[in-house]
C-alpha cells in the first residue's frame, strides 16, 4: 500500500497579499511542490520558518478538524494567518483518509474535550488509551493518545510532539512511527527539532531554513550537528 498523500502544490500566484504572514515568508513563494514519498515524513527549520504553520494548513486542507478551544482578544490581528489552507492542492492516492492532528500547545484543550465527552459517554476513552487523560500526567496522557491513535489507518499531522515528552518517551514514540508506518496503513507528517525523532531510518527530512524547501540527510540537520558537537565538547 502506498502513502495517502503523494504530493503537495502552493499557488503564490493565487495568495491574496505579499506582505502579511505567512505568505510574505519566501519559503512560501519560492516553494512549488513538497513529494512525500515515505510514510514518515519531517519538516525542520528555526523558530519562524514556517514549518509549523504548512503543517497546520495540510490538516486543514485535508479535512482534519484540529480541536482548540476559541482564542480571545488579541492586540494584533493577521486575518491572513491562518488561510494558506485555501492556496495549496493535495494529491491524494486513493482519495481522502481520516486522521488527526497533534500539536504541543493546544493538547491540553484536547484533554478537557475528551473529559467532557467521557463524562455523559465514558466509552469515548476505548479510543484513547481507555482511561481519562486528565489523570494522568501531561507526557503520559500524549504516549496514551499516540498508541491509541495512531494505530488506526489514516493521515497525522504532529507538531513538536516532543514537547513535553522524555527521552525515553521520544524513543517509544519511535517505535510507534515504526511499526505503524511500516505497516504502510500510516502516513506521519512531523515538524519536530527532536535529533531523536529525526534517527528515524525511513524518513524524509525537509529543511524550511532554504528556499525553496529542501530534502536534507539526518547528519545535515542543524540538531544532529548541535547535539553531537554538544555531547563531543562536554567534559564528563
């Protein structure tokens, strides 16, 4: 079985303004076509780059309903920051796939979501582990949501899961992407700055400090190059 998603088109020539976020970046201008040609795939790239913020508009894009409670007031609004969902097409395989999207920052509004439906229907939490991710600590409840989630056929997107998670936990996070993408039911798109996650073997790397975006090896990733000067100049 291939992947679900093949490839992915921009059309700058479409975007409604040049000099708001994020379609001022260059990386979105200069940026035609993303292939993904393995079932795991990383995006990589400093603060600001834009990999986080492509990877929010191909869940999107993809029918993913990303679960966030509803922001307040803010000094500055972009009304363009969230739409590069409407400026980039998807080639799919065999049409759409069910899926999720992670992110660090809004799991926890996830976690309260899921509380209250476990609350009127406690068979909701089968789905997630089968115990509710309120008691259990923020890196557990992630491992409980990963195993259970990603052992379903379908698309996800994961942003910086890392976050809050161990070294241990990265690695078991590994052998998850493993056994599911190898199983090809799978198909994970990871922006990440884990040098951990980014050993994974089978993976396609993609760096959004170039522009255009280009495909990078692990060893020429920015993380691999500090972690390893890193570990080789401490004295120990």
């Amino acid at each position: 079985m291939s992947n679900h998603i093949n490839r992915v088109t921009l059309h700058p020539e479409k975007y409604p303004s040049g000099s708001h976020y994020p379609f001022s970046l260059p990386v979105f201008n200069q940026t035609k076509q993303i292939l993904f040609e393995f079932p795991v795939t990383f995006f990589v790239g400093e603060n600001g780059t834009g990999k986080s913020t492509f990877l929010e508009a191909l869940a999107i894009a993809s029918n993913i309903h990303i679960w966030r409670k509803c922001e307040g007031a803010r000094y500055q609004f972009n009304q363009y920051e969230k739409q590069l969902y409407k400026y980039i097409s998807i080639e799919w395989v065999n049409g759409k796939v069910p899926g999720s999207y992670f992110g660090s920052e809004i799991f926890n509004d996830f976690r309260r979501i899921l509380d209250s439906w476990a609350s009127s229907d406690p068979g909701q939490l089968k789905y997630f582990g089968g115990k509710s991710l309120i008691t259990q600590s923020h890196g557990q409840s992630i491992m409980s949501y990963f195993r259970s989630c990603y052992s379903r056929r379908g698309i996800y997107f994961l942003d910086e899961p890392e976050t809050a998670l161990s070294p241990k936990s990265q690695l078991q996070l590994l052998d998850i992407l493993r056994e599911n993408g190898k199983a090809r039911h799978a198909q994970f798109i990871i922006a990440t700055h884990s040098p951990i996650l980014l050993a994974y073997e089978d993976a396609k790397i993609y760096s959004f400090d170039y522009s255009p975006v280009s495909a990078i090896e692990y060893q020429e990733t920015e993380h691999y190059k500090i972690y390893k000067r890193f570990l080789l100049e401490t004295k120990v």
